[in-house]
C-alpha cells in the first residue's frame, strides 16, 4: 500500500460533501482509506498521528488536501474520480438553461413543485411533528414515516388534518400506494380496484403483493401507523382512509389490515365501513372472527385469506378462499418430503423474520400447535426470550426490533444481521426448519434472495451437506425493481422451499417439525 | 429579491467571492491589512451582522452562477457583479437591518430541561458526525481544552493550538466548536472569553480563511443570530416546540458547523454556568479584607 496526496488551492466543499466523495473513493478497487479535508497544521498533525501520512506536506490553511491509501497502480485512478468529484460543476445557465439545485426544506421543495400535494416526512422524531404541520399548513397530505411522536402530538395532527380535509398517514408509516405510485417501503402492484388500509407494513405489502399474483390490482394503500386503531387515536386515519375510498370512483372493495383494535375503535371502524355499501374484508390478525361482522363485511383469518378473499370480491366471485391448515393434504405431502431431510436431534422451528407483521402472523398460527413457542415479540401463548441473541426451543423472532436494529439499518435494507442469524441457527444441532421472509420492493435490498441464497449455500457447505430445512415465502411482484421470478430462481437453486405466502409457509415448517418430532 | 441586509453588510466595498454553496455564497473582502467576510444566503430572514439575506429561489438561481474569484462590489445603491452580465440587486433602506449581535442577557440561569434536550438531539446526530473525517479527534480535543480551562480557569496554549484547525470543513469542527464556546462565555459574561482571545490570537493563522474571520467575530461578541436563539433557550424557559426548532434551525447552518456550534455553546454553558472557585473572589475584595 502506498499513501499519496494531493493538493488542491480554491477549492471549497463542505464537510458532508467530502465525506461523500472520500467513500466513493474508498470504495474504488485497490483503494483502502480517501480522506479529503483543509489543510491546517492540526489536521496534518492528526493525519500524521494517525499513520494516514508519513510526512508533512506543504500546506496553506486555505489548501484543501486529499489523502488516499491504496496499490500504487490504483492511485492515479482515484486522484482522477477525486478531480472530476472535487472539479466546480458548470451551471446549466452558461447554456441558456437554469441550474436546478435540490431543495432543502418542505417549503423549498414546494417552491418547485406547486402541485405537489402529498409530503413523506422522514426526519428525526423530534422534528417529525413540527415538520409534519408545517405540511399540513402548506394543503398537504402527509405520509409521516418518522416514529418517537407522541400520541398526544398524534391526535392533533390527525384531527388537524381531518379540519382540512387531508389524509395523515403515519407516524410509523412505512408503506403507501397512492393513486400506483409507492411510497416508502412498497412494492410494484398493477393498479385495480382493491383499496387497502393498514397499520402494518409488512401486511399492507403482502396484501397488495397476493392481489397483483392473483391478477387484480390496487387503487390506492393507505398506511395508517401503528398507534392508529389505539383507543386513544380511535382510528382517526383509518376512518378518513374508509370515508376517502368510500368516495374515490375507482375502489370497489376495500381491505382493511391490523393488529386487534381496541373493541371500540374496532366497532366504530366497522360501523363506518359497513356505511359506505362496498365489499369490505378484514383481517384483524389474531382477532376473534365472531366479532367481525356487519353488512358487506367478510373477515379474513391471515393476510393470505384477505388478499385471496379480496380479489374474489373484486371480480364477482365467492370470498371463500382459506389458508392451508395443518390437515392441508398438499401441505402434508410436501412436509413428508422434506421431513425426511431432518435427523434426530433437530426438532424445533427458528422462524428468522425481517417483517414484523409476519413474525406476530406466524406465532398466531402455531400457537395452538406447538407448546413453547417463544419470541422476542411475544403474541398469544408465546413466551419472551431470555435473550433475544439466543433461541430457545421453538422460536420466532422480529429481527427489525429494536434490539436488532439501534444504530444499523433494517434487515430488510441490510440483511447482514439475519444472515449471521441463518448461520447461528443453522449450527445448533436442534434446529430442524428455518423459517424465513424476503420483503422485496422499493425500500428493501437490492438482492434480498441473492444474500440468502450465499448464506444458506455456506451453511450447506459448512455442514457437508446436512442441517435444517429452509422454507421461505417471497413478498413482491414481478415488476418490483428485484423481480420475484428471479428472486425465487436464486432460493431454489439453494434447495430453498417456497410457498406463495407466509400463512402456507407457517404451516408447512408446523407440520415439518411435527415430523421430526414422530 | 433582497429580503434583509445585516448592519455589517451595508456601506461601500468590494470583494472577491471565496467560495459559494446552494445556500450560501462568501465574499472576502480586503481592506488594507483588514479581512472581513460578507456573506450572501439564501433564507427567510437574515441571520448575522455581516450577511445579506435574500429570498430563496432567486437566490438560489443567483447563487449558481457565482463562482469563486468572481468580483463584487457594493455601494449605496445596492450589490453589483461588474463584468459578469448578472444584474445589479438594489438595496433600499427598508431592507437594512437593524439586527445586531446582542449583549449578554441580563440574568445568568441555565434551563436543565433545554440543555438536556439539545444534548440529546446532538447525541443522536453524533453517528452521522461522527462517519466526518478527524470529526471525533477534534471534539476530543475541545473537550479537553474545555475541561483543563475550567481546572486552571486559562487557557492551555497547546491545547488550544490543538484545536484550532482541527477536524472537518471549510470551518473546521474545532474552530466551529471554539465560536460556540465564545458564544456560551459571553453569555455567561465570563472573564474567561478575554483570556480566550488573547491566546487565540497567534492561532488564528493556522485555519482558513472563513473560520478566521467567524472566530474574530466571536471573540469580540458577534455571533449568528441562530446560536445566539439557541443560547437564548438554552439560558431561559422556552416551550419544548420553541426549543426543537430553534436547534433546529442552529444545526442547520452549513453541513457539520451548526451542530458543531451547537456541541460548544452547550459545553460551554455546561461546564462554566458556575464559575471558578477563584473566581468567586476578586482580589480587591479579599485584600480589603485583609485591610
């Protein structure tokens, strides 16, 4: 490795922005370490302390130095890109046009987009409130993917928006489909006639993902935030979101998702969806289904069953469809196949989940199945890990918690975490189905499949060929920017198995651990 | 288009521009031995003596076609850019502005509850901070410099040196840091800011250009008017929406300054609010007892 500098006079750049240019440089082949910064005598003395640079260069305050480490042959390379990167960029107008710089605030942004009327809020949680009013004050609606609000900030809000006649969607909102246009974490879905409504993303993205496979398509998603159906917000957004697909022409039925609502927002949300005279399915996961019930509404027992049960609707047919259960007969001859794959001692199921919608849909599923299911996010009869880096007996874990997540991205962005996870489970020797989820669409990993596919291969590998079984159902569409076609492809060819949802994937890893348990 | 011109803005100059950003262009100016800097940006108000402030897309528009060396020239019609086909920008008395840097507030109180919430806003940005090149070196150094002022009540000339310059950007973290301390002393009404300015004088050629002239400033009690707002809150009671957004609006300044500014103000306010042991009696005071 050779260290190398370079001296630049009347150059000026912010902070942020040589950082920027310092990694792109560092990520060049051969390069190990790019640093760009002012050339004071205490910079230089920190970079000659550090071992960046092994000897004073002849600076001016006022010089802006750039440091790169790496191959000789490498080095002219990187002083090129960091020339073009540092060089000033010519303004548009010398050639008649006008440079357009990105706008920095809300209102900036509106400045240039007068129609604009939807503003995605992702800010500091601290911010997220004040920069959420200022959009609502501007005539905007507002998806607010910023958590750490308070309710009572909540509540003003969204009756702040209600007084306007605009639509609040969040906080904590992670996907939205507006009018075929995905925000946030959401998939490629044609449009249809299905509106949807949802306090979960993963849900809204699993519903909307089936109605697209299953041929029908979305008019609009509206995410509601996962405090919405609280007693104290009384489902404020998903009122709105029901009174404006209600009235939008293009919606013939509408899907509404979430975790059990408090019983009196759940009355009210039912009452007001009965009201608008469409077909409504609901899938309050975990709820009781006797509950929910009134004119034009079917109940939907998993997202599977609401995806299925909506599309039906939506073209005339019986909403009858229902999940695979354990006495599924495909489900039980795919589970002796691979049932004969596990040895003794493995006997219990990891269900690894980057969704946090899936992981509680999975413990609904098996609760009445399997004794002693535990999970870091405990629901019905599941206990709470001990430690939630280490699984104990049957275990499904949420890996987007925050106890995964402080300070890094969601496995969903990063699948690293959950991989080192596979690994983990995969070793111990009781471990006989991993069960997992890969939420494709904007917002997740460019190759979510692809990264599973490596692990899964080196867990193989590792184990000469033995250890669990892997089943896996794949959130998306063929149109999202992964596509689910080649997405499946790379899991396959690692002996993965798939289902075409998390419900049928649940069971399936059910009914094999139930056989390795014979 | 021109919104608000500061009072240090205004009068008959000319300057070269030094360096220009979306948001912000820097003009230096040299007037016999003296360099002062004027600062074009583009905002809703105007935010320092020596800035000009003007509305936003037409500045930003204007701002893309300045370049560094380009001239400038100021009188009493207004701000005018000779020989680069860019119109003239009037400058009417209404548009002067009458804000300055204020005077240290009249009571010395610090508000727990504001500084907690800063501190932890500054926390949470610290990942982000700290990925900047030598950003952690430089606060680990303020620190230092700040804990060994308020052990020796003076300044340590090494490790002043040690700082200054130090860390990212055109105004290094350190130096950013350094203004933010200024401001907290002279908040504070601290003997401790003259000490300040006499040992950071023979320092100040070992940073650049801007950072020397925003330090001049500091020491002679001018500030932004955003650290000022925050010192404000950050002194006295304050709505916890009114604080979020003057941080808000402090941290905003430049890519890392403002919450490098912010970081010192906040220190140093911490660390001096209650001064030195010896400090508590002046030396008249105690030879009168002795007499």
């Amino acid at each position: 490795m050779e260290t190398r500098t370079k001296i630049y006079q009347n150059i000026y750049q912010d902070s942020v922005a040589l950082m920027r240019i310092s990694a792109t440089i560092s990520d060049m082949p051969g390069i190990e370490q790019a640093s760009g910064l002012m050339g004071t005598t205490t910079n230089l003395d920190l970079l000659l302390e550090s071992g960046l640079l092994d000897a004073r260069p002849n600076t001016k305050p006022s010089d802006l130095l750039f440091v790169i480490k790496g191959k000789p042959e490498a080095l002219d390379d990187a002083f090129t890109a960091a020339e073009i990167a540092l060089a000033p960029k010519e303004s548009s107008e010398s050639s008649g046009g006008v440079k357009r710089l990105a706008p920095t605030s809300l209102l900036g942004a509106l400045e240039e987009a007068p129609m604009a009327n939807l503003a995605l809020i992702s800010t500091p949680g601290e911010f997220a409130a004040a920069e959420a009013m200022k959009a609502l004050r501007a005539g905007l609606n507002v998806l607010l993917f910023s958590d750490n609000i308070s309710v009572e900030q909540e509540i003003i809000l969204k009756k702040y928006a209600a007084e306007k006649s605009l639509l609040f969607m969040g906080p904590d909102c992670g996907t939205a489909i507006i009018s075929g246009v995905p925000l946030a974490f959401a998939n490629v879905v044609r449009q249809g006639n299905i509106g949807i409504i949802g306090a979960s993303g993963t849900g809204i993205q699993q519903v909307s993902s089936l109605i697209d496979q299953l041929g029908s398509g979305v008019s609009h998603a509206i995410g509601t935030g996962g405090h919405d159906l609280s007693k104290e917000v009384g489902g404020l957004t998903m009122l709105a979101g029901i009174h404006a697909l209600a009235n939008d022409p293009q919606t013939k039925v509408i899907t509404l998702i979430s975790k059990p609502p408090a019983k009196e927002v759940a009355d009210k949300v039912l009452a007001a969806a009965s009201k608008t005279g469409k077909p409504i399915v609901v899938n309050f996961l975990g709820a009781d289904a006797s509950q929910i019930k009134g004119p034009h509404i079917t109940a939907a027992s998993t997202l599977e069953e609401a995806a299925h049960r909506a599309v039906a609707l939506d073209k005339g047919e019986a909403a009858d469809f229902t999940s695979a259960g354990p006495d599924d007969l495909g489900i039980n001859e795919r589970s002796k196949i691979i049932a004969r794959t596990i040895k003794s001692p493995q006997r219990y199921l990891r269900g690894l989940y980057t969704g946090g919608t899936f992981c509680y849909e999975a413990q609904l599923l098996l609760q009445n199945h399997l004794s002693d299911i535990c999970s870091n996010g405990p629901v019905g009869n599941a206990q709470k890990m001990t430690s939630p880096f280490r699984s104990e007996g049957h275990t499904v874990i949420d890996l987007g918690d925050d106890v995964f997540t402080r300070g890094k991205p969601h496995p969903m962005i990063d699948p690293t975490p959950r991989n080192e996870r596979i690994l983990q489970e995969a070793n111990d020797p009781e471990t006989a189905v991993i069960l997992l989820d890969v939420v494709l669409g904007y917002g997740s990993h460019d190759d979510p499949a692809g990264e599973l596919a490596k692990t899964i291969g080196a867990a193989r590998t590792s184990l000469k060929g033995s250890g669990p079984a892997y089943i896996a159902s794949i959130c998306g569409t063929v149109n999202d920017p992964q596509n689910l076609a080649d997405q499946k492809a790379k899991l396959e060819a690692e002996g993965v198995t798939l289902c075409a949802s998390n419900a049928e994937a649940v069971i399936l890893a059910l009914q094999v651990v139930k056989r390795s348990q014979q | 288009m021109i919104i608000r011109a500061g009072i240090g803005f205004e009068g008959n100059w000319q300057g070269e521009i030094h360096s220009t950003y979306a948001e912000a262009v820097n003009v230096c100016v040299r007037d016999s031995d003296e360099e002062t800097l004027k600062t074009l940006i583009a905002g809703e108000e105007n935010i320092g003596e020596r800035c000009l402030a003007l509305e936003k897309r037409s500045a930003r528009h204007l701002f893309a076609r300045l370049k560094p060396g380009m001239m400038v020239r100021c009188d009493q019609l207004g701000l005018h850019f000779p020989k680069t086909g860019i119109s003239s920008l009037r400058l009417t008395e209404s548009q002067k502005d009458s804000w300055s840097s204020p005077p240290p507030p009249e009571s010395i109180l610090i508000n727990d509850l504001s500084c907690k919430f800063v501190r932890d806003a500054l926390q949470k940005e610290k990942t982000n901070l700290n990925a900047l090149p030598l950003r952690i070196a430089a606060q680990t150094r303020f620190d230092a410099f700040v804990e060994d002022l308020h052990s020796h009540n003076k300044p340590d000339d090494k490790l002043l040196a040690g700082v200054i310059g130090a860390g990212p950007g055109l105004t290094p973290s350190g130096d950013d840091m350094l203004v933010g301390l200024c401001c907290a002393l002279h908040g504070l009404k601290s003997s401790l800011l003259e000490s300040l300015a006499v040992a950071l004088r023979p320092h100040l050629g070992n940073t650049t250009l801007v950072s020397r002239l925003l330090l001049k400033d500091a020491l002679r009690g001018s500030f932004h008017n955003p650290l000022i707002q925050l010192r404000n809150v950050l002194m006295h009671d304050a709505e916890p929406a009114k604080v979020c957004a003057i941080f808000h609006q402090a941290t905003s300044i430049g890519a890392s300054s403002g919450c490098d500014g912010a970081w010192g103000l906040l220190n140093g306010l911490l660390v001096f609010h209650q001064p030195h042991p010896s400090s508590m009696f002046r030396l008249e005071d105690t030879n009168n007892c002795y007499h």
